[in-house]
C-alpha cells in the first residue's frame, strides 16, 4: 500500500467538487506528515503524474490541485473535469492499483492512440497545383545567393 493511499482513499470517496483543504488535515488523512519539500516547493503539488507519488494519489481519486497557497499551508482539490464522481467509478485491482470498471473509457492496449486535436485542421483549406514537387527549393536562386555558385 502506497503512503499516499489514505489520501486517494479520501478523496474518491469525496463527491465534491471543490475541497478545500489544509497541509495538516492532509497530514491527519496520511497519519504522518508531509515531506518537507511539500512545503518548499510549489512544483511539489503539480499535476504532472511523473512529479511524485503523491501526486498520483489525487489523480487516481479524479482530483487535481488548484490554489496552492504555500505560505497559508493551504490548497484546493478539485474534481477533473470529465472524472466521475465517487459513484465508484474505479476498482481495485490486484497490484493495488485502480483500474476504470467495465464500460469506463479507456486508453488500454488494442484501442485506438488518440490523435492531437490539431491533426489535419488544413484539411480541405488549400490545394496544389498538379506537378507540384514539395521537395522543390521555393527560390531557385537560393544556392547562388548562399554559395555564390
């Protein structure tokens, strides 16, 4: 069990979506305290899943960090949007980790990757001229220019 487990567990059984919370209720959650660079460092509370362990406990519970406010020792948990809410939309699974339930959505092997949402935006926008060779400097001059050639 990960040290950061009271705290998903905590928050995936929230149905809030904003909760507010202090450094030491967190501290109370987790039953121990927090590490000190939680209180150095604003990048400690990111919601970059590869920054720590912990960050992973909220993530996992469909919660994000927003105003952080170090020097009050304070900071929002809010729901992700489009993450259920603690209907129980995730299940433990043997490692200890939790996976969506049947007919969750899900990036799991066998589906489809997901294109960037600007893929193919030009489509239909412009054409080119039949016998158009893309690889074609545009200036033709341009190597005389450069190498005096």
């Amino acid at each position: 069990m990960s040290r950061y487990e009271p705290l998903r567990r905590y928050l995936a059984g929230s149905s809030a979506a904003d909760l507010p919370m202090t450094f030491p209720e967190i501290e109370r959650i987790l039953g121990r305290p927090l590490p000190d660079s939680s209180r150095r460092h604003r990048a400690w509370w990111s919601n970059n899943p590869t920054n720590n362990v912990m960050t992973r406990a909220w993530l996992d519970a469909g919660y994000e960090t927003s105003e952080v406010d170090m020097a009050k020792e304070r900071l929002v948990f809010r729901r992700k949007r489009g993450s259920p809410s603690a209907s129980g939309s995730t299940s433990p699974t043997p490692s200890g980790s939790h996976a969506p339930q049947a007919g969750a959505a899900s990036e799991s092997a066998g589906s489809q990757p997901r294109r960037h949402p600007l893929f193919g935006i030009l489509k239909g926008k412009f054409t080119l001229a039949p016998g158009t060779d893309l690889t074609q400097p545009a200036d033709p001059d341009w190597g005389k220019e450069l190498y005096g050639d």
